[in-house]
C-alpha cells in the first residue's frame, strides 16, 4: 500500500498534466513543459500582471510552485551595490565580496503575491568569488510536497518545512570553480534522497545522495571531472531509473537509489558544460554548446545501456546512441523537447527546431531578438514556446514545424531565471523582483 500510494504521488509530481506544481528545476518531470492550454501568447504589463513583488539581494534561482506556496532564494549583500550583476558576455574579472551576503529562503503565496516567510540560512562573507554574469544563488530549490531544498553551495545544503522551519542543513565542502565563475547545478528529488552534483576545478569533484529526512549521506560517488554546472536529469520511464549527469570529460548515468555508474560516453564535448538533459520519445538529449568551440553536440542516448559507449571517431550513432548533431547545441539555456520535436534557443538571439527522433535539421537558426542574449531556458505552455531575454524581453514562438515568432512582450526588467508555470499563471523571476502574469 506504502508502495502504491508513493508511486501515485510520484507520478503527479513528474507528470507535465499535473499543472498546479512546478517543483523544480524545468517543472515537472524537468521537461519545461506546462500542461496549461489558454495562457495568452501576448499580453502586457497593464493587463496581465496579477501582483509583483520585490525580491531583495541578487539570485537567478527559478521560482517553484506547490499548491498555493511559491518558493525563491536569494543572496542578499550587506552592501547593495554589491548585488549586481552584467548581462551578455563579460570578461573583465571581479574582485572579491567583501561585506557578509545573507543567503536566504522566501516563501510566497502564489495568489496575493504576500511574503509568507523569509528565512536566512547562513550570513557570513563569501567563501568564493563568482562571475560578473552570475549570483551566489543560481541553484534552483526542490520540493516535495512537504519539505523544501536549498544548495547554496558553499554555504551548503538546508532543508526547511512549509511553515519556514529549518530541519536540518548540511556543510557539503568549499567549491573552487574554473576562473571563479561560481556554481549553478540544482539538486533533484528521488524517493527518500536529495542528489546533488558538486563539481569543481580541483580535482575532488562528486556527486552525493542525502536523506531527505535527516541530511545525513546515503551514497557519494567520486567524479573524474572539472567544473561543470547542468542539473542532473532523472529517467524514470525506462526499465530502470536513471540519473544522467551532463559534464565535459563524460556524460554519465547512475543508479539514483545507489550511486553506482551505470554508463559512460566521453566526448565530444565543449570546454564548458551547462545545459541540462531533456527527454521525449524514449531518448535522452544531452547538451554541450560553448560558443567558441568548434564542435557542440546535441546527443540523443538510448536508455538501459552498459559500461562505455563513447563513439568511435567518425560514428554519430550505436546500438546505445540514436544520433548527435555536431553543432546543435546551445551554450547555457537548456533546449525544450515536446512531442516531434526539440526546440534550441541560443545565447546571441537565435532559435532553431530539431526532429526528436531522428536529430533531422527541421529549421536552422532563426533571429529572434537582435542584440539580445538569453541565459534563462526556454519553456512550452500551450503550443507555444516561450524565450526570456537578458534584456527583459519575453519572444513566444510557435511550436511545430514551421517557424512563426507570434509576439514580443516587454517586461524591462534583465532575466536570468528560468520561469515556472502553474494554475493558469506564470512566475516570472527579473533581476529584483518576481511577476505573476496570466
């Protein structure tokens, strides 16, 4: 019975039919795709904006949703003008925060836009520097229902009830991150375990499963890898569950209830991994898109496979992969696959469509925004898929086959958080406040 009652309040959570949740990073299931049919495809600030809310500090963390609970973090400076942030692709290094940053945990009711509660998880000086572009709060929250999760790297992992009280929180260690950019993969949800990848540039990377009732390690796996920042992707629609974990020595898949590696595929891959792993059609889509790197693969694994499956040189498929596009993918938004098909935004304003199955080119690239750059990922609410600019912008397109950009909507405001979509609203987090538009 135990069993049968979990299974069934699992498949609510994962499944994009259940609209009232968005419990993580790209929605249920980590697909970025709402069930919700009528949400308009243009609209503006005068006649669709419910409330906004201010958001204090500096954090590209996407908003979750469970019930009527809206949950954000944050990282709040001692000094304001240190929460700052640059859009598009700057060089110029960062000298260090030197005033104590409150890293922080908001509870919002989803239809008043009214803080519920606000907790701080840890006030002291960073450990780490971070890129000009990023914040010390990119890592987005995960709920089940009960319990919220935040990694703050550094700064650790908290676990908090509904009511705002703190159950447990654990110290995960210190993460030096290439050319101190920061960090930015989110912990995921499987059975009693919260996993989280903890990559970084010194060698002593891993990825970890904690109890979710205690915080105490269930399992840990040592990881052969450098800095990278995608979220993990849980496979449950397979014979066996799978956690696949994109990075740039290898693409990997582990057994989430043990921690054991399950396959391997090394290379090709750019020198900076970020997208996260999608699913459709009984294939997994994993990312790797650096701008400047001459190869950017998009490849399609077929789950249940064994040991080492990288390709030899010159192959773009196998027994254990279906296809790889060399130069598909995107640099830092996550690509969107619904039904036939997997959409692609790219960083500098461009968009293009993919055939799910096959990998087949359905359309190339696409100018969506001239000047504009996107870092948060694209999400499809009702055949329409939706891109969030840098600049404030919001670009719907319609899914299928055929290219059609149906409106630009303005909303001013830099975005870097991916959007969450549920009761016939979306959230959408700006660089200083949270919108609920429908």
């Amino acid at each position: 019975m135990r069993q049968s009652v979990w299974l069934v309040l699992l498949i609510m959570a994962i499944s994009p039919g259940f609209a009232d949740n968005w419990p993580g990073w790209y929605g249920p299931g980590a697909l970025g795709i709402s069930a919700e049919e009528n949400f308009p495809a243009e609209w503006d600030l005068t006649r669709n904006v419910k409330w906004k809310l201010e958001i204090p500090g500096l954090g590209h963390s996407s908003p979750i949703v469970w019930g009527n609970r809206i949950f954000v973090t944050t990282a709040a400076s001692d000094d304001p003008g240190a929460d700052n942030w640059q859009k598009g692709f700057p060089m110029q290094g960062r000298s260090p925060d030197t005033a104590k940053i409150s890293w922080q945990v908001l509870c919002i009711d989803r239809d008043t836009g009214k803080l519920i509660w606000k907790q701080t998880a840890i006030r002291e000086t960073p450990v780490n520097y971070r890129h000009l572009k990023n914040s010390y709060a990119s890592q987005t929250p995960v709920t089940d229902g009960t319990h919220v999760y935040a990694f703050f790297g550094d700064q650790g992992m908290y676990c908090y009830d509904f009511e705002g009280n703190l159950i447990w929180s654990r110290d995960l260690g210190d993460f030096k991150m290439r050319a101190d950019w920061g960090m930015g993969s989110s912990p995921v949800l499987y059975r009693n375990l919260v996993i989280q990848t903890c990559d970084q540039e010194t060698g002593k990377s891993f990825i970890v499963a904690l109890d979710k009732k205690t915080g105490e390690t269930v399992w840990k796996q040592d990881r052969e890898e450098l800095s990278s920042w995608s979220t993990p992707f849980l496979y449950l629609k397979g014979a066996r569950p799978e956690l696949i974990v994109n990075a740039t020595t290898a693409v990997r898949s582990y057994d989430p209830a043990t921690g054991k590696l399950l396959w391997q595929c090394r290379g090709p891959a750019t020198s900076i991994t970020t997208p996260a792993p999608v699913a459709s059609h009984g294939l997994i889509f994993v990312s790797s898109g650096f701008i400047r790197d001459p190869i950017r693969p998009i490849t399609a694994f077929i789950p249940g496979a064994n040991g080492d499956i990288t390709l030899k040189e010159g192959e773009s498929k196998s027994d254990s992969i279906a296809w790889r596009q060399e130069t598909a993918a995107p640099y830092i938004p996550s690509p969107v696959a619904d039904g036939d098909y997997i959409y692609v935004l790219y960083d500098q304003g461009f968009f293009a469509c993919y055939e799910a199955r096959t990998g087949r080119e359905v359309y190339g690239k696409k100018r969506i925004g001239m000047g504009t750059n996107f870092s948060a990922s694209p999400i499809v609410v009702g055949g329409h898929v939706f891109c969030f600019s840098e600049d404030g912008d919001v670009f719907v397109v319609k899914a299928g086959p055929d290219f059609q950009l149906l409106s630009t909507n303005s909303i001013g405001e830099g975005m870097m958080a991916t959007p969450a979509v549920a009761d016939g609203k979306m959230f959408i987090r700006t660089i200083k406040h949270l919108y609920c538009i429908q």
